[in-house]
C-alpha cells in the first residue's frame, strides 16, 4: 500500500527497531487498548499506520478544494449557462 509517500503494510514488511520514551500513563492506555490480544509494538504500529492514512487523506482533501476553488469561476459559469437552457418553471 502507498499512501503519499508512506510504503508499508502492517502484516509482511520489514521491520525496524526502534526505541521511544513513554509516560508511564501513556503505556498504561496502551496495555489497556492492546489487551493480551497483541503486543505494544504491534498496537503503536497501527495506531501510526492510521494516523499516516488519515493524514494523506487530508492532503489529498485540501489539493482537491484548492483544485475546485480554482476553477470556481469557471465551473460557475458553466451551471449559469446550462440553468439559461432550462425551461421556466410552469405557472398553476
């Protein structure tokens, strides 16, 4: 999976070992959110892996605004021009 600039996927990639520094209320909401189910490693991982996909969204939702407000004018127009077609509507 690719999610603007990040590669990854959380089952089968390679993996790298690092070293953080935790509150110790911090670790104590992950083992709680983990369980016994999986591992802090494992439950960091995909909280980050989440956090990097809502992030890309993001990006992509603002180049797309900044896409459309670009071309507002333009696109405005157009409706203005095509409503002009439009047949008036009936008097009852």
């Amino acid at each position: 999976m690719v999610v603007s600039g990040y590669c990854g996927s959380i089952i089968g990639s390679m993996k790298e070992k690092t070293s953080i520094t935790l509150s110790r209320e911090v670790l104590a909401g992950i083992d709680r959110m983990a369980g016994s189910k999986q591992s802090r490693s494992a439950f960091i991982e995909g909280v980050l892996h989440r956090y990097l996909i809502e992030q890309a969204k993001a990006a992509r939702d603002v180049r797309e605004i900044e896409l459309i407000n670009k071309h507002a004018d333009e696109l405005n127009a157009e409706a203005e021009d095509v409503l002009r077609y439009q047949a008036p509507p009936r008097e009852r």
